[in-house]
C-alpha cells in the first residue's frame, strides 16, 4: 500500500533533498516525469534537456538501489499527462495515495502549481542552500540596501569558510581587484572534463533529438556530466587543472578558448549532482594544501556562497512578480542575432555561437556582452529573461532571474546591483580578443564604423540621465559626457537613434 507520493523535480537529484528526508522508504512512492509543460515552458537549449533527463534516469535507478519505490514516467511513455500536477494526480489515482510530499520547487510558477493541485502537497523548503528564506528575510530586514557584498561576509561568518580567527584568510574579504587580467593569446586551459555519452545518454539524445531539434542549441557533441559520480570527478579535475589560473582570467574573454580556468560545474550544482558546501570545502582544502592561490579560491567560493545564496534569497524575498519588473521602461524587441541570426559584431557572434554550441557562457560573457548590449539597446527585460532562461544549461528562474532583471538589465530599479552594468566596446577589448577582426572599429565613437556599444552606451547614458547621474558610480561618465563638444553629442546620438532603428527594423548590425 502507498501512503504518499514524493515529488523529485529534475533539478531535485540530491538523495538528502527535502521531501525524501521526510518520506518514509516502505510505505511511500517517488514520483519523477519527464513532461512536456516543463520541457517546453520557455524553448530550453536542446543539451539542457537531455542533461536534466538523462540525469533524471539515472537518479532515479540511484533511488531503486537504495530501497525506494519510484514511478518513473519517460516523454514518450504514451500514458504521460504531460504535466507535474498531471502525473501526480495520474499516480495517486493509480495507487490511492491522498498526499503529496514536495520540496518546494526553484520557481514560483511551479510552485503555485502545486499549492492549487486537488491532491494536499506538503512542500518543505529546499535546505540544500546554506542560507534559509527565513535567514534571508532577517538579514534583510531594516537595510536601505541588500548589497551581495555584505550579505557573502556573513556566510564567511557563518559557515567557517577561508576563515582564520575570527578574521578574513590573507587579510582581506575580497580579492577581486586581483582577478581581472587579461587572458594571454596562447594561455594553457585544459577546460572541463568531458565524459563520452554512455547507453542512457545515447537514448536521451535520439529522444531530444526528435522532440526539439528546432529549438536555438546544438546537441552534439554532448559531454556533460549526468551522475554524482562524473560531477565529482568534474569538481576534481577543475581544482587540480583550472582552479590554480581561475582567478587571474575569471573576467577574461578568448575566441580560441571558451572556457578559460572556469569549472562549468553551475549545471550540477544546480541540479543537485553536486552540494555547495562540498564544493566549496574542497576548494578551500586545495588552499590549504598550496595548489591553489587565495584569489582564486576566494573568488570561486564568493560566487557559490556569496551571489549563489544571494540571488536566491532576493528571488524568494521579492515574490512571484519579479520576473516582470521593467523600472527603465525598456519595449524593444530582442535582436534576432541572439537566435543565431548574422552580427557583424564579432563579440556578440562569439558569445551567441559559444551559447548555442555548449548551452553555456562565463559570467562576464552573460553579463557584459550579451546582457550589456540589451540593456544599452533598450530591450524589454522579460525577453532577455526568457533568453537567459532558454539557452543555459543552469538556468532556473531562482538563479537566472535575479541575475538578469536585477544585475544584467537594472529592471529592478537597484536591489541587486548599485548601479546599470554598462559599458563601452573599451570594456570588452580590455578584457578581450573578441575586438581583433571586428568589422567595426571599437575606437571610434562616431561613424559608419563606430562600435556599437560606443554609440550605444552614451545614448543610455543621456536618455536615462535623470535617474543615474546623481549615482556616485557614474557620476564620473556624466563628467566625461559633458566635457564632449556639443556637435560630437549630437552626432553621437544621431549614430546610435540610427542604430536603434536599423535595430527596430530587423535589420542586420
């Protein structure tokens, strides 16, 4: 006899998780589908849907092994409901099971879903974050502001990490300023591992293959890790390659290397195939040990327990409606060059084509190429939400949200970042090779030839002057701005109301 249903979500393949902490192993039935509605609810990257599917198999064999009962429901099982609530309501109809134990899921969409399903679901909070919604809201409240800064010095505090005394290791709580070097043209990066697609992969593959060929995203090759054991050995190959350079080039952009020293392990820690302390113990051990410098640990530990924990808390805190927020009023329509369309812009060409061919792009590539030039072009953040949300294998509203309406477009009006990330083509040749061959000049401000992010950074800059040039971070730009000739300005912003419309009209740029 089945008591319960216990709901394991895909990006749910911890065997701690919640709602089997709370199930009972002899009475209770676990309940994983691969369904359309999830499938389907945003064009996902086609190698996003097969990690998480082939990742769910195999989970769920882990399960059986352990002692536990599990329905599982394939895509093209014929009885599929196509739905989470579907499959659920299907299989205690099926087993007379009348609860439903969840862990509460990482997107508001599914988790009204499940408050309104006819069946009671009991959802537990997802303790496999080091920082509870409720510890959230406390630390948050009564602050003017919610800065990731201070909100990483306590986790420091409070999980031990890199900590000596009481005191900050190395003397210092950050070492960023140290981290943004630019990548030699002939730097030795071995990149992540790659594991060979075995049986169950190959038949997820030819699954997604027929279901979602036409969506954006390259499927093969497929080399992600799917099992806890191939993300273990994916974390241990980065802290002994990459790990030791990540710091210095974390920032950096190269054609020729797409990874760099990043550990491209974000798909398994959000999908639960590895655990954030764990993670982070390790990269402090590697420390400890002398094969890895501070900067470098320091700076891959900020991201998983300081903007990691961060970006979730502000999810949660700030309520269903997030995702919506537009304070800058921004209506334009996504450039179809996103989609794969020609760009004469090498740097956007580069991240778009590294996007579609791995589901995946370092931070600075989200943040300041593709996501910086949304922002300058006046785009309407939920379309490059959903475009964030479609093309990353580590893309899950709790995550991806924060970092694009909040960090990447400023759409929430300053609660995550203090000030628009915004920049000219100066930022992008710093920190890059992406400018070489180019068929504008990253140089030049004005002209035919002028990059666009030049002509488009300074007309942000002016349409939006009200709101920023009081902001203590940009007041210097504003200096800049003003002290052009007054015919360059015009000029400048005649070059970039011509951009904006070439834009408009689909045309190529």
């Amino acid at each position: 006899m089945v008591t319960r249903l216990v709901l394991v979500l895909g990006d749910q393949l911890s065997p701690n998780v919640a709602a089997l902490q709370a199930a009972d192993r002899d009475s209770d039935l676990v309940v994983m589908a691969e369904v359309m509605d999830e499938a389907s609810y945003v064009r996902h990257h086609p190698k996003k849907i097969a990690f998480l599917f082939a990742a769910m198999r195999k989970f769920a064999r882990e399960l059986e092994g352990s002692g536990w009962r599990v329905a599982y429901t394939r895509l093209d099982d014929p009885d599929n409901a196509g739905s989470i609530p579907g499959e659920l309501l299907r299989r205690a109809a099926e087993c007379g099971a009348r609860e439903v134990l969840a862990t509460r899921p990482g997107e508001w969409r599914l988790i009204r879903l499940l408050e309104n399903l006819p069946v009671p679901v009991r959802q537990f909070e997802d303790d496999r974050f080091l920082c509870s919604e409720a510890e959230f809201r406390a630390w948050a409240g009564g602050r003017k502001v919610l800065r990731m800064e201070h909100f990483y010095r306590e986790m420091r505090r409070r999980t031990g990490l890199l900590m000596e005394g009481g005191e900050p290791a190395g003397g210092r709580w950050n070492f960023d300023h140290e981290n943004r070097r630019r990548a030699p043209a002939d730097i030795a990066c071995v990149g992540p591992l790659a594991f060979p697609p075995d049986d169950t992969v190959e038949e997820v593959l030819d699954l997604v293959a027929a279901r979602f060929g036409g969506n954006f995203g390259r499927l093969r090759p497929f080399t992600f890790a799917t099992d806890r054991g191939e993300a273990r050995r994916a974390l241990a190959h980065f802290l002994r390659h990459s790990l030791p350079g990540f710091g210095d080039y974390q920032d950096a952009m190269l054609a020729g290397h797409r990874f760099l020293c990043h550990s491209v392990i974000s798909p398994y820690l959000n999908a639960g195939l590895l655990d954030p302390l764990e993670v982070c113990l390790a990269a402090e051990a590697a420390w400890k040990a002398g094969a890895a410098p501070i900067n470098a640990v320091e700076g891959f530990i900020r991201q998983i327990i300081g903007w990691r924990e961060f970006v979730r808390g502000i999810y949660f805190l700030e309520g269903p409606d997030y995702p919506r927020r537009n304070v800058l009023k921004h209506t334009a329509r996504l450039p179809a060059f996103y989609w794969g369309a020609p760009t004469r812009m090498r740097c956007v060409a580069e991240v778009v084509g590294q996007t579609r061919d791995e589901a995946y792009a370092h931070h600075i590539q989200r943040l300041m190429v593709a996501g910086n030039f949304a922002l300058l072009a006046g785009v309407d953040p939920h379309e490059v939400h959903e475009w964030y949300l479609s093309v990353y294998a580590d893309a899950y509203e709790w995550v991806e949200a924060p970092n694009t309406v909040g960090m990447s477009q400023f759409a929430d009006g300053g609660i995550v970042a203090s000030k628009p990330y915004v920049a000219s083509g100066a930022y992008i040749d710093r920190m890059s090779d992406y400018c070489d061959g180019c068929a504008y000049d990253v140089t030049a401000r004005t002209g035919a030839a002028a990059c666009p992010f030049n002509l488009l950074y300074w007309h942000f800059l002016d349409r939006h002057r009200a709101r920023f040039e009081r902001n203590p971070r940009m007041v210097q730009m504003y200096r800049t701005w003003d002290r052009m000739d007054e015919s360059r300005r015009r000029e400048v912003l005649a070059g970039a109301e011509r951009l904006l419309g070439r834009l408009a009209r689909g045309e190529p740029v």
